[in-house]
C-alpha cells in the first residue's frame, strides 16, 4: 500500500492532483477555448471499443448510482466507479524496438490496473493484476466472429493477446467479480511521447536498475526521466533483484504518481502550444470504451474528480502466492484476494 499523509501528502493536498490525469489534459483544453479545428482533431485522436455491446449482459452487476448537481447547477456523476487500465505493449516496428519492446510479434497487455473511485469520487484505489497470474480465462467473443477458447491456469495477460479489450475487460470480470465501468488503453509509446511533452517526470528508485531488453541503466536515487527513460522504467523487469513481476508493478505505481504530479505541477493554461502538444500526446495513445471515446466524456470524468487528491489515492497489487504448478508464476492468494475485490464492489 501507498504511504500516505507526510511530506508528499502534503504536497497533494496543496496541488489538488486529480487521479484521471488522463481526463484533464481535455478539460484544460476546453477551458482555454480551443479552436474548433483542434477539438475535432483531438477528439478524432482517440480511438475506441464498443466493449457492453461485445459482452452483453453476462457480466457482474452494475451499481445504480444517481448524479448530484455542481456548484454551477450541472450535474456531476459521483458515484462509485471502475476502471481497467491497461499499458498496451506493442512488439511490432522499428521504433518500438528502439523502445525496448523486443522482437515478437503482436501486443500486449504488460500493464494491468483496476482503478476504483470511491462513492463521492474524493479517495481511489489502484490495484495492479501481475501479468504473470494464472486465471480462468473465459471464452470470448472476436471481432471478426467466431470466439476464444476459454482456458484453464492460463497467464493473464494472454486474454489480451488472443481477444483484444473485449477479452481482457471479461477475463477481469471473472476474476474480480467487479464490473468494469470503462475501459483505457494506454499505447507504451504514445505514454513516451506524453511523458516528453510534460518535461519528464521525476522517480526515485530504491535500486540500481541494468536492464538490457528495457535498455534503462539507473543507480539507485532520483532521477528526472524523459518519455524513453520513463518508457523503460514500466517495463523494466529483468534488471531488478529476482527479475519479479511484482518488483515491476512497484515500479509502475512510483512512475504513476510521479506522472499524475508532474500533470498537477505544470500549467498548462499559461502555455497553450504545450497544453495542444500535451492533449495531442495524450489522445493519440488512448483507446476507451465507447463511453469514454471522446474529449467531453473524458472531461465530465474530470470534472467528477476535483476534490481527489494524491494522498487520497492508494496503490495496491492484488495478493498473489507461487503457482503450486510452476515457481515463474503466481495465483490470487485466497481469501485476500477475494476480499479486496469485494471491497470495491
């Protein structure tokens, strides 16, 4: 879990960091008035899945939750909300080689996140799936007809790989329990080239880091990454002590909040060429369900979210043991897992 109060609690509090970083590089852009021209290009950015239509009604229920009225008289939702978050890991191309993305072929899903908003959107938690995890993987449906084949101990991150968001948002479901209120999809090199139009972001590691397939080399200590460098540390594995997983994830949730700070700390409004480089960054990387696929959703999402700040925000994995059937992988350790995910139902 995420310390929480101290210095850096203090330090949110007084930027007011919203979780959905995500979302507010489109509210700002809104505020500010863009022109016409450039909302249609942005909202153009952002790709989408029509992920309820492709799943039906076979899924876990949906809380009924009623919206309450802003300061403004608008309505703002406030209810309790989830959403898979998923780093799409392209293995494709010259420059995702460069990235240290490797040779095979394909995508996948390297990086897997449940983000749940609290009831009154003012705390969250985000809890990390080990792309390692042997899961029931159920039979899903293919875009192009026909379905998957469900498995057994399969690897969590092969439900992407074989069925795409549709595949990964059921295969979640049925190891949660939790709907799955929306989903984002976040491109490894679009989060490069967002990283960059930020500044960078500032990390401080806990080890040296010497990692060949993520070509990242950094001693122990803080370090202000650009977007390759930032890049690398989410993917970094095989350069950390035992090569974990988990130590991975750790890494992920540090680079998190470092990214949703450095989203606090720069403003945008008072620089309008790097709010549009920041907003195209942005947008290019997404792919959303479709009811997040455009720039006013994704800012009513923000909006919902202005009372959030970064010591309200908690970072979790979700408890893992060694598979019985093989030590290189982990199954949810039971009963644990099973009540944290009860708990943001």
């Amino acid at each position: 879990m995420a310390a929480r109060g101290g210095q850096d609690g203090r330090s949110g509090r007084r930027k007011g960091l919203k979780v959905a970083g995500l979302a507010l590089a489109g509210s700002l852009l809104l505020g500010a008035g863009a022109a016409g021209w450039a909302y249609w290009h942005l909202n153009g950015n952002i790709k989408s899945v029509d992920i309820d239509s492709a799943l039906g009604n076979d899924r876990p229920a949906r809380p009924v939750t009623a919206p309450s009225a802003s300061p403004s008289g608008s309505p703002v939702p406030t209810g309790a909300l989830n959403v898979l978050v998923l780093g799409s890991d392209s293995r494709t191309g010259e420059e995702n080689r460069e990235l240290g993305g490797g040779d095979s072929g394909g995508a996948r899903s390297d990086t897997a996140m449940v983000v749940h908003l609290d009831e009154g959107r003012t705390a969250a938690t985000v809890v990390s799936i080990p792309r390692d995890t042997l899961v029931e993987r159920p039979s899903c449906p293919l875009p192009s007809g026909g379905t998957t084949r469900a498995a057994s101990s399969a690897m969590f991150n092969t439900a992407y790989e074989l069925g795409g968001p549709v595949c990964a948002v059921k295969t979640v479901e049925a190891l949660t329990g939790v709907r799955m209120d929306h989903y984002v999809e976040v491109d490894f090199s679009g989060f490069a080239d967002l990283v960059d139009a930020l500044g960078g972001v500032t990390v401080t590691t806990d080890e040296d880091i010497d990692d060949d397939k993520s070509h990242l080399r950094l001693e122990a200590g803080t370090h202000h990454l650009d977007g390759t460098e930032a890049l690398g540390l989410a993917r970094t594995r095989y350069g950390l002590a035992g090569g974990s997983d988990l130590a991975r994830i750790e890494l992920q949730h540090k680079l998190v909040k470092a990214l949703l700070e450095q989203i606090s700390a720069t403003d945008l409004l008072t620089d309008p060429a790097r709010l549009y480089q920041v907003a195209d960054a942005l947008t290019g990387s997404l792919t959303t369900d479709t009811g997040l696929d455009s720039l006013g959703e994704l800012t009513g999402l923000g909006r919902s979210l202005g009372d959030l700040a970064a010591d309200d925000v908690r970072t979790l994995t979700m408890p893992v043991l060694p598979a019985p059937s093989d030590p290189n992988r982990v199954v949810a350790d039971q009963p644990d897992a099973a009540d944290l995910w009860k708990s943001l139902r």
